[in-house]
C-alpha cells in the first residue's frame, strides 16, 4: 500500500483530486437528565471541526485512543448518524443534504467494515445470503448475482461451499473476511475501515490486512482507515490524521509522520506503542502522559491536549501556557512539513 | 499537574538492565501441568503439559493467541479454576506443592506469597468498599497491624504505583476511578503484602496504549519495590519485548518455545513463532508485506496425534503428524523449541519460512467481470 | 464522477504476477481443511439438543402431541359423535361411556373431545394473531423510537390497563358465539403483552453493528424490521407464543365459564366445566375430567415454553472456541 504517488511532504496541494472531503464536521450528542423528562443538561463534543480529504486511491488512516472521536467521524462521513455541522462531499456533492433515495444510490460507492466480526454479522443469515443482502437492496441479485456471491467468497479467502453456513460457524478472521465480501459487493469506491481488524489475533489480523492491501490495488479503492493501532496504520496508510477528544491535532504522510512526529499527543503515542524488538524498545525515549482523557461533555479550554502534556508541564513557562490554555491551535504547517496543531510544536524522532 | 507527574525517561541499553535484583533460584516451578474441562463434544484440553521455571526476581513472558491456555496456566497455578476442571501435574511455590492444597491453605499463599493482576480491574475491586479500605484489607489479611498503620501502608501503595494525590484517593470508589487509575489499585493490592510471585494476566488489554504505558511503568515500580518475580502474560509481543527476560511461547495449551527475550525475538525456532513475528505490522519499519499464518488455531477437543500446528505450518513433514514434537533444547541449553525441524530454522526470516497468501486472482478477476455487467 | 482508473496501471502487472501462484504459494481460496475450529452444528441443532435436554419439556411436548391426536384422531373415531344422544343418561364412567354421560344423555368423552378441539384452536389463533400483530407493532416503535415509539406503546399500555375480563366479556357478547371471533377478541386484547416483550428485544438489536451494516447497505426501514430484527428476536417471540397459548385457553375457559364464550350448540372446555359446576356435587366427573383436561393442556405448554426459553437462552448460543 506503499503507493509513491502520494508522498508529499511539502504539505503542497493534493497531487490527485480528493474523492471524498469532509469540512467542518461537527457532532454533537446530547446528554440527558436522567427522569421523566429527559431535560437536555450538556453536550458530548465528540467530533469538533474535522476537515479532511480522502484522495483517489490511497489510504487515509484516521487514528486516536478511545474517545477521540474517530469512529463518529467515521459514521458521519457515510451519513449513518446526523452531522451537528459541517459538509461531507462525495462526487461534488454534500453527502448529508441528500434525500434518502439519492442517499441510497450513493451507498453503493460508499460501504464499510466494521470493528467487531462478532456482531456485524447478522447470526440468523447463512454467509451467501449476508454477501448477497446489498446487492437484494439494490436490486441487483436476478442478474446473475449467485455467481457473483461465489467469486467474491473465493476472493476474499472463504470456500464456497460454506456459503450456506451460519456466521457463528466460522472464526473470527472468517468472519471479517465476510464482512469484506459483503462491503466489497456493491463494488463500492470508498471503503471505510473502522478498526477491521482490532478483534483479530495477530496471525489472523496479517492475513486480513494483506487481503484489504490486494483489493485496494486490485479494485482501485480509496480506504478511510480508522484504527488506535499505530502500528497496525503506519502499516496500512499512506497519510495519516491523529485526532484527540475529537480534534485533529496532527496529520501528514505516514512516514513524515512517524520519522518526525510535532504534536506532544503524537509524540506520546508514538512512544507508548511497545516494538517488538527487545533491544530497541528497551533503550528508546520515553514521552509519557499523565492522568486521563478528560471528559467530552466539557473539554478543557484552549489546546485540549494541554491538561495531558508533557510539554505544557514541563517545558514551558507561564506566559506560554497562557496561550495553550486560550487559543485554540490552529492545524497549520509549523515547519514540520506538515500541519500540526500545536503552538510549540517541535519535531521529535522517536524511532 | 505538577512537573513531578510527567514522566520522560530513557530506559537503560540492553536487556541485562540491571534494575531488578535477581536470584538464580527458582520461587515457582510448574511442571507437567494438564487442565482440561469436560464439555458436550468431550474434555477440552486447554493446558496439556506446561513446565516452565520461574527464577527470583526475573520477569517471564508467557505468549500466545486466544485460546492458546496462557490464562488457564496461570488461573491453574493459583487454584483458581472452577471445581469441574480437571488440573493435573505439580506446581511448586519455594519447594511447597500447591496442587491439591485445601483453599484455606492456598488462601494463606494466594495474596501473600503470589498474588494475581487481571485484565479488568473491576472483577477484582469490590464496587462498594473505597479502594483505601480494599488496600488495607489486603495489608491486613496477612498481617496483624492497625487499621490505621494499614492505611499508611496503603497511601505509600498507591504513592508507588504512582497515583497522584494518594491521600485523597483513598477514600475514592472504584467507579469514580478511570480504567488506568483502577488497574493501578490492583497493582497496589498485588503488591501489598510484599509477595515473592506477581502474575499479570493481559494487565493492559482493556487500555488505550498511553495508559498501557502508565501501567507498565507501575508494574514495573511494583516489581522493583517487592523484588517479586513476574509472570507476565499477554498477547502483545511489543509488551513482552520491553519487559520480558524470558518467554514462553504457548500454543494450542502447551508451550512450543522458550529461551530469553532475545532468543526468542531475534532467532526463533519455531515456525509459530516465526510466524508470530511476521504478522506484526512495526512502527520502526516502513510497510512491508506481512507473512500471515494461514488457517486458523485449531479446536483443542479431541486433538489428533501430532504437532496440533501442523495444518498450519508450512514445513510440516509427514511424521510431524504421526508424533508431538517434545520441548528440547536447540543450540543452546536455555533456548528450548518443540518443533521436528528447528534446526533448519537457523539463520531464517519470517519471509523465508512463510508465503504471503495472495488472493484468488481467478475469483476477484471474475469478480470483477460479473459486478461491471450488474452495474 | 471521476473513473477509478488508479487501478489499471497496476491491475495489468499485478494480475499476471498473481494468477500463477509459484508452487509453495498457498492460493488463500484453498486454506486447509481443519480451518472450522467450531463444531459444525446449526443453530436450530443446537436449540434441538439443549431443548431434549429439558426433560420436562419432552414429557410435555409428547403428551401435548398425544392429546391433539387424541382430541381430532379420537374424535373423528369415537363411537358416539359430539353433541350425538345416548340413551344412557346421567351414568357414571364405564366402558361404554369412560367420561360418563350427561342428564341429556350426551357422551361426556366425546364432548371433552370436541371441547379440547374447540379450545386448541382458539388458543393457537389467538397466538398467531396477537404474536403477529404484537411483534409487528413493537419492532416497528423499536425501532423508529422517538415520537412513534412513544405513541404507539401509549395505546398499547391503555390496552393493558383494560380489565380483560369485562373487556373480553363485552366484546364475546356482542360479537361472539363462534370459536373464531372469540380468538379475535382475545388476540385484540393480548398483542399489547407481545408488543412490550418485542420492543424490548428490537431496543437491543437495534444497536448491534449487523444492523448499522444494514443501513449503510442502504436497506429501507421496512426491510431491516423484516429481514433482520424480527427473525432475530423470534426467539423470545416465540417462548412468549407458547405461553400466550396457555394463557388464552385459561381465558377462553373464563369466559365460556362466564356465558360469553362459545355458545351451545358447540362446545369447549370451559363451557363445559361451567355446564356441570352445578351437577358437581352429583355427577361429579361431569366437571372433573374437562377439569383435568384443561389444566394437563396448559401445564404442557408452560413446561414447553420453559424448555424454549432455557433453549434459546443466548447467554448459552455463545458458541466461540
């Protein structure tokens, strides 16, 4: 997936016109009293101000710890829960103004693969029908579509034969293969991947990420891939966006990423991952954070890494705290060769 | 936040890093240890034959997949199984035989001599006692001293595990503590009566990697403070690196590898293990193709004779099916490999060892075909 | 809209260097066998054998069966047909007449027969209607929440507010007689319990990811109810059915008791039992033995329903390795 085309570290203008952006989304849910009359007292800002593009072919890994926000950016940009703000554009147009019959019409270039092959899969379908299901939906099974379920099975690694087998009856790895198969049978454009292969074992997780490698360059599909797994990402994308508590603080091409990370957040992570390669991991610099993600419903002013940062604690002086704890910071090149949202950021290397 | 909190250490160069004192006696010797629960299809045999030795002060790492028994070992050694498992074989704990203690024996060991760290802390915290009273019940569940002596015990716990404000925190419940925050409790607990053997089952599967790296920082404050041995038990081959003087590699219940983290890492001799370390996908290289292990663990009810990685395992000979290959020593005495072919592992990569699955290149291009006449 | 033409460049090359897999490569569509680490076995298999499992419920579905063949085989076999008249009147049990006879005359046995019959079928009707009826109106608030869910699950807790028996009653007077409509007035007054269970099992599915993978397919709101959501939940629908069967022949048997049941000439248990109470001091095996029968029937079905229940338990489904 190491695709050369989209290497540009100049943080210049996309070399490959994006097919699908998104600007400004926002999401908001809402808290609510518990009672008789659910008063609404808050708001969990799960996702604030993401903007990105999603350029043809390539891989766009969007990574962060749990609630960061990744996978409710993930549902919004397929529409699967209502935007607070912001537009998702597809083909031009704006994903979310569509009526639901158009909306269904786009689904067929937009589909995804869920986290968890335990519960995605409906337990009271035999595996040909799940595959066959989108193309029911949308009418285009009578052509030949038995045939169709039968190749798509032995393309993502599954026997036919077992078409007529229950999701329970196969492992976990099989499983996600019939996820695949089954959001890969609309042929849609755009897959998004939210954390396909975090339920997997190791062995079987390398076999599914060399799979979703194949069909990317085979059927020319543009993967949104979201995932807390750095390595796991570093692995599959070709750019990445580091979000944290529903910010982007850090995005570029994946190794410019990795070499020379300048978000403290990205640092962290970065340096948490464990190598496996006992001499390495055990002679590498540590970034540590303290305490825990604060909560959604009342981020913290300002950066809302701050309340985490090895850098806000310790590095910088009063005057320069006051800055992180009022101003936001902007994702804006800071001579990192990418944009980072840090008022201080500073290249680190850290592998 | 103070200065104080943050963290940013190097860590010392080499595995030998010096940080924990270290004895060559053995505190914990498993040998032979079967587990086997009986179920509708028969027994399912979930640890069949486990011996390792664990040294003072050392850490070992024990590895392997869902359903490789890494878990039901350990649950095993400290008498924690339901009554309808069958465990058979000998642990020892400093010489004293463990299997077949009564439990009022075992709960004089459990907690003192070896105590246990599970993946989710809230099995293991009380919901309705503060995390102050549940520290000082450990303290004085072996020891006769005052309640207030054992929260002056259980303040330092949560110091060292390095829980900001520990004071406070005392009084806290664990449901108004985070994940991290709450496993850190139950590293406190575990280290509460000093005990010479911590095991930590998958102590940071159900954590985000910057809390993983919290967690394994108290871990290992809590080992140096104790000088405890560890029995580290994760499916993370990047945690076992950093922390791990030793592994043992499980699969399918028994153990199929054992040497020194750097054995085991840099030459491996066993092509599960190969295989292992070459699904990794790794942060410090750039993408290359992954080498999976084809097929899928296999069922361990009513195993068949042979290696049970045989269907899987690309040098697989006929006689690899006729005989279980036993745990010998490779090269060296300490490095030990149960695989019929390990010689010929010497000096191999992952990538020579296993291919890299394609596609059906026939399927997808049909594929192809047909959904272009559907649309 | 832009061609995927990124992939033609590669395909050409990649395809050839892939459609001959070199001799140790192991082509992912032939993996090796071994690889269900599952035991093979329906779902439906696996509720069979934890359902035999649960012996009662075997002893309570063989005499449920013994009793169906014996009330329609029996009946259409019997010597004396129902509502036919004896001579013999007002005689004890005996061989001729094991049920004893009536002061009319009429066979008791034969009459139980009928009377069985009559009230079986009611109580089948009244669980296809009301399940049918009661899943549809709960999935449907389920799974639109908000203001449908509201609205739809007020109406059917004013129907549960309802005293059932006046209700019921009222309704049989006005409409009722035949064994059919009585069905319906049960069935109208009964969906409203099968509503609230659906709902709640819907209320769970719905925030499972197979059925976000539904949506995101673009299936239409109709089709995920349908398709997903009520064959997923008939587990609990139908351990509710099968107790609702019970339930609607004690019932049935109150308002036949009553006089607003089946009306004379046919018959049912409960009209039965209510045509002896006064000859039960008397002729008392005139009350007893539909007495018995009633109760045998509706013990049956609550063992079945209780076998179902522990069968499709899903905290036992889990079938992982």
């Amino acid at each position: 997936m190491s695709a050369p085309a989209v290497e540009k570290g100049d943080g210049s203008a996309p070399a490959r016109e994006p097919i699908l952006s998104a600007r400004n989304l926002v999401k908001h849910f809402p808290v609510r009293s518990s009672g008789l009359i659910r008063r609404q007292v808050g708001d969990i800002h799960a996702v604030c101000d993401v903007s990105f593009d999603l350029l043809e072919g390539e891989t766009l890994g969007l990574v962060g710890e749990s609630g960061c926000g990744k996978s409710t950016t993930a549902r919004l940009v397929l529409n699967l829960i209502k935007r607070t703000s912001g537009e998702v554009f597809y083909g031009g147009r704006d994903v979310s103004a569509l009526s639901p019959k158009q909306m269904r019409t786009l689904r067929r270039d937009l589909q995804i693969v869920f986290q968890d092959p335990y519960a995605s899969l409906d337990p009271r379908m035999p595996v040909n029908e799940i595959v066959a299901e989108p193309l029911r939906i949308h009418d285009m099974f009578d052509k030949g579509g038995r045939e169709l379920v039968r190749d798509l099975l032995r393309t993502v690694g599954l026997k036919p034969e077992h078409g007529n087998r229950f999701p329970h009856e196969f492992s976990g790895g099989q499983r996600q293969r019939i996820g695949v198969a089954r959001a890969l049978a609309l042929r849609p454009k755009v897959l998004v991947l939210d954390e396909p292969v975090s339920a997997l074992d190791v062995s079987i997780q390398a076999g599914v990420l060399n799979l979703l490698d194949e069909l990317q360059t085979e059927l020319g599909l543009s993967y949104l891939f979201v995932s807390h797994d750095l390595s796991v990402v570093r692995h599959t994308a070709d750019r990445i966006a580091v979000m944290y508590l529903g910010r982007i603080v850090e995005t570029g091409p994946a190794a410019a990423l990795f070499e020379r990370p300048g978000h403290p957040y990205t640092q962290a992570l970065i340096s948490a991952i464990p190598l496996p390669d006992p001499r390495k991991e055990r002679a590498r610099e540590r970034i540590t954070v303290v305490g825990d993600l604060p909560s959604p419903a009342d981020p913290p002013s300002g950066c809302r890494f701050r309340t985490r940062c090895p850098k806000f604690a310790a590095e910088l002086g009063e005057g320069e705290r006051k800055r992180c704890v009022e101003d936001n910071p902007q994702l804006v090149d800071r001579g990192q060769g990418h944009p980072v949202a840090c008022h201080y950021a500073e290249q680190k290397v850290l592998i | 936040m103070t200065a104080e909190d943050v963290l940013s250490d190097g860590r010392p160069e080499g595995t030998e890093s010096g940080r924990r004192s270290r004895s060559s006696e053995a505190v914990l010797e498993v040998s032979d240890l079967t587990v086997g629960f009986p179920s509708d299809d028969g027994l399912v045999q979930a640890v069949r034959g486990v011996d390792y030795t664990l040294r003072g002060g050392e850490v070992l790492g024990i590895v392997g997949e869902s359903g490789s028994g890494k878990s039901v070992t350990s649950l095993a050694v400290m008498g924690l199984l339901p009554r309808t498992a069958k465990v058979s074989g000998s642990v020892r704990f400093r010489g004293r035989e463990l299997i077949g203690m009564s439990d009022a024996e075992l709960n004089q060991v459990r907690g003192r001599d070896i105590s246990m760290i599970f993946q989710d802390p809230m099995t293991s915290l009380n919901p309705v006692y503060s995390v102050g009273y549940q520290i000082a019940e450990a303290v004085r569940a072996h020891h006769d001293v005052s309640k207030a002596a054992a929260l002056d015990r259980a303040t330092d716990l949560l110091d060292l595990v390095r829980i900001p404000n520990a004071k406070q925190r005392l009084s806290a419940y664990p449901h108004e503590l985070s994940g991290g925050m709450r496993q850190r409790v139950v590293i406190a607990i575990a280290m509460a009566n000093d005990p010479d053997v911590i095991i930590a089952d998958e102590p940071t599967t159900a954590l985000d990697v910057t809390v993983q790296a919290q967690i394994m920082d108290s871990l290992e404050a809590a080992q140096v403070e104790t000088g405890a041995a560890m029995v580290l038990i994760t499916h993370d081959l990047g945690v076992i690196a950093g922390q791990a003087d030793r592994v043992l590699v499980m699969y399918a219940g028994k153990p199929v590898e054992i040497g020194t983290a750097e054995d085991v890492f840099y030459t491996p001799r066993m092509p599960y293990t190969f295989g292992l370390l070459g699904s990794l996908p790794r942060l410090d290289r750039p993408s290359e193709r992954l080498t999976p292990i084809p097929g899928s663990p296999p069922s361990v009810v009513n195993m068949p004779p042979g290696c049970p990685f045989t269907p899987r395992c690309p040098l697989a000979v006929p006689l690899c099916d006729e005989r279980e290959p036993e745990l010998e020593p490779t090269t060296d005495a300490e490095h030990l490999a149960a695989c019929h072919r390990s010689d010929e592992l010497i000096g191999k990569t992952p990538g020579d060892v296993f291919v890299t699955e394609v596609a059906d290149a026939e399927a997808l291009a049909h594929f192809v075909e047909e959904s272009e006449e559907l649309a | 809209m832009p061609e995927p033409t990124t992939s033609t460049p590669s395909t050409g090359a990649s395809t050839t260097a892939t459609s001959t897999p070199p001799a140790g490569q192991k082509v992912a569509g032939a993996p090796p066998e071994r690889e269900f680490t599952v035991a093979e076995r329906s779902q439906l298999q696996l509720v069979l054998r934890r359902f035999l499992q649960h012996r009662l419920a075997v002893v309570s579905f063989v005499v449920l069966i013994l009793l169906v063949l014996l009330a329609y085989v029996g009946g259409a076999l019997w010597k004396y047909k129902f509502g036919e008249f004896t001579p013999d009147e007002s005689e004890p049990p005996s061989w001729e007449h094991p049920f004893g006879t009536d002061s009319a005359g009429k066979d008791q046995f034969a009459q139980v027969l009928r009377g069985t019959q009559i009230s079986l079928q009611i109580a089948v009707l009244v669980a296809i209607f009301s399940t049918v009826i009661g899943t549809l109106w709960g999935a449907v608030a389920g799974y639109f929440g908000g203001i449908v869910d509201t609205v739809m699950m007020r109406i059917a807790d004013l129907i549960l507010t309802l005293p059932l028996i006046a209700v019921a009653a009222m309704l049989a007077h006005n409409f009722g007689g035949t064994w059919w409509l009585i069905s319906l007035v049960i069935a109208g007054l009964y969906w409203a319990y099968v509503s609230r269970v659906a709902r709640g099992v819907v209320l769970s599915l719905r925030e499972k990811e197979f059925i976000e993978a539904a949506k995101a397919l673009g299936s239409s709101d109709w089709r995920i109810i349908l398709r997903h959501l009520v064959p997923n939940a008939l587990g609990s629908i139908i351990v509710n059915a099968t107790i609702l069967i019970s339930v609607a022949i004690l019932l049935e048997t109150a308002l036949s008791y009553l006089g607003f049941g089946v009306s004379v000439p046919d018959t049912s248990l409960g009209l039965l039992v209510s045509e002896a109470q006064t000859a039960l001091s008397t002729r008392s095996w005139l009350f007893y033995f539909p007495g018995l029968f009633i109760i045998l029937i509706a013990l049956c079905i609550n063992f079945i329903g209780d076998g179902l229940r522990d069968a499709l338990d899903p905290q036992q489904t889990k079938v992982r390795r």
